[in-house]
C-alpha cells in the first residue's frame, strides 16, 4: 500500500490487545477470536481504531516464534477486513525485524508497530538506516514507537524529518520526550500521523494529531470512542476532561504492580472486573488476587463505569 492510503487506515484509538491464555497459560486462539468480533460489534472499525496484537500490552515478548504469528492470523481472520490490524516487533536487529515484518504482511496485517532496535545500542544514523531497510522491504505501514525512557529508544525530530521520504513509515507513537519539547511534533504532523502515547490528548491534536493509545478499549470502547468523536469534532477541552476522568483506573496501576509487574496486568484485570476475563500474564507475573479486583471493581463504579460494585 501506498503512504497516503495507509495514513488513512494507520489512526484513531490504537487498541493494544491483551492475549488470552487459558488455564495452563496457552494461547486461546478461539476466544481471541471472539474478543475481535465483538470489539468491532462495538464500533472498533476502520477508519475510528485499530486493532495491536503482540505488543509490550499484549505480552508479545513472552509469546514463541510459532505463537505470535498464529495470534495475529486469528485477529486478522476474524476481523474480515472491518478494522485494520497490526503487529508489532520489538528492538530486534534489521534481520530480524524485516524477517518478522514479512511474516506479518503475509498474514494480513496493515501495519506494524516498531521500536527502535535497542538492543544494537543504535545512535540515530543507525535508527536511521534500521527503518529505511525496513520499510524497504515491506509493503505495509509502520508506525515509529518513540520510547525515550530506554537508553537508546528516544528519536530525534531531525532523525523523524528524514524518515519522511520513507514510503512505509507514515506514523509515530508520540510521547514527551527528554530531549526537545512536546510541540516539536507540529512540524512532523504534515508527513506522519501522530499518536498520542500518554495523557496529552487534547494538546495533540491541537498540534495536528491523529489519535492515541487506547485508555481501555477492551473492556470499555463505549469510553475510548467518545474522547475520539469529541477530539474529532473540535471539542478539545472536553475530550480532555473526560480522558482524565479515568485517571483514578491510572493511579491503580502504580498500586498493582508493587505486588507483581506486567504491564498486561492492569487490561487484564479490567477485563476481569468488568466480567470478560482474559487469563493471567505468564510468570513471573503473579495472577490478580481477588482484593485488587474488588477494588478495581469499586474505582470503575466509582468513576461511572458499567461495572457491578
């Protein structure tokens, strides 16, 4: 596909997919399945969100070589063509990275989610040069996940500019930086769809941007769906003021992963409080008690969420 037709499809609420596992923390395939249909029975369709298999949410790390590819497929087949669909691939080399992404574009998927390789301790001519032979050997999207918190992971705006003439990268999961001011992706906001990665919705696409990272889209797209419209639609303070509103569900995580870490463990566990359970991360991660789900539970009620107390 074409940068401008992939711009098109590349936005909206980026909705990062937990893995369903069962019991004996397997994939369950089926209920992924399941879960797709009914997030697009909810108005996660094209043009609104995407939906994001087998990323850090998702515990794409953790999934084997055979799993990731198998989970994707089912997503892809499951959505008929109504939402796009992307993987992801994570801080491998250029070999890898373009093995894995041609995998992907051959199941299906529109696009991919890629952070820089980090583990190659790149400066930004060798993040430079990582993308240009990735979206040169692919035909799908790729949406740049600036992650300045790794040591490696942040991305300059001068590195992002000349990723421009990259026909393939059209996107970037944008975020504050440590290095340059947040309103430095106005200028970037022309050539890339810009995501919104954190809480600064409103001032986003107030700079030219073009979605966000879901808050809880899995278990809730009736909440995600409303701060789109409203931001869509001009009313910028308002969608804002509604984002924040979930700042309590925010503020639960710093408490659930003093217990156990995982960054599934907080979409998880709102599944599980609003009765569409998804299985436990994987160890070492530790399962939800039956105490943070009854106080998860609370904070939903609590915020107006259609959650039994």
């Amino acid at each position: 596909m074409q940068r401008e037709e992939l711009k098109k499809l590349i936005r909206g609420i980026i909705v990062a997919t937990p893995t369903p596992f069962n019991n004996n923390l397997e994939i369950d395939y089926g209920k992924m399945a399941d879960m797709t249909k009914w997030w697009i029975s909810k108005g996660l369709v094209k043009s609104k969100a995407v939906i994001k298999c087998v990323s850090l949410m998702g515990e794409g790390p953790q999934l084997t070589q055979n799993e990731w590819p198998l989970l994707l497929k089912s997503v892809i087949n499951a959505a008929e063509g109504k939402v796009p669909v992307i993987g992801c691939i994570h801080s491998t080399d250029t070999k890898k990275s373009i093995t894995d992404a041609l995998i992907a574009q051959d199941l299906g998927a529109t696009g991919l989610q890629v952070s820089a390789p980090l583990f190659n301790d790149p400066n930004q001519d060798d993040i430079l040069r990582y993308f240009e032979a990735l979206s040169n050997a692919i035909e799908i999207g790729i949406m740049v996940y600036q992650t300045p918190w790794n040591k490696y992971g942040e991305i300059m705006p001068e590195t992002f500019k000349k990723m421009a003439d990259f026909e393939h990268v059209m996107a970037i999961k944008w975020c504050q930086a440590n290095s340059f001011e947040y309103k430095e992706m106005k200028q970037l906001a022309p050539d890339f769809n810009i995501l919104e990665n954190g809480s600064n919705i409103s001032e986003c696409y107030k700079l030219g941007g073009q979605g966000f990272l879901d808050e809880q889209a899995t278990a809730y797209p009736e909440f995600d769906l409303k701060v789109l419209s409203l931001m869509e639609n001009g009313k910028f303070d308002e969608g804002q003021a509604l984002w924040d509103s979930a700042q309590p569900i925010r503020d639960f995580y710093t408490k659930l992963v003093i217990r156990s870490g995982g960054q599934a463990r907080l979409k998880k566990a709102v599944m599980e409080a609003m009765n569409m359970p998804m299985g436990h991360m994987r160890p070492p991660s530790l399962p939800h008690s039956n105490e943070e789900i009854i106080e998860l539970r609370q904070i939903l009620h609590s915020i107006g969420w259609p959650v039994d107390k």
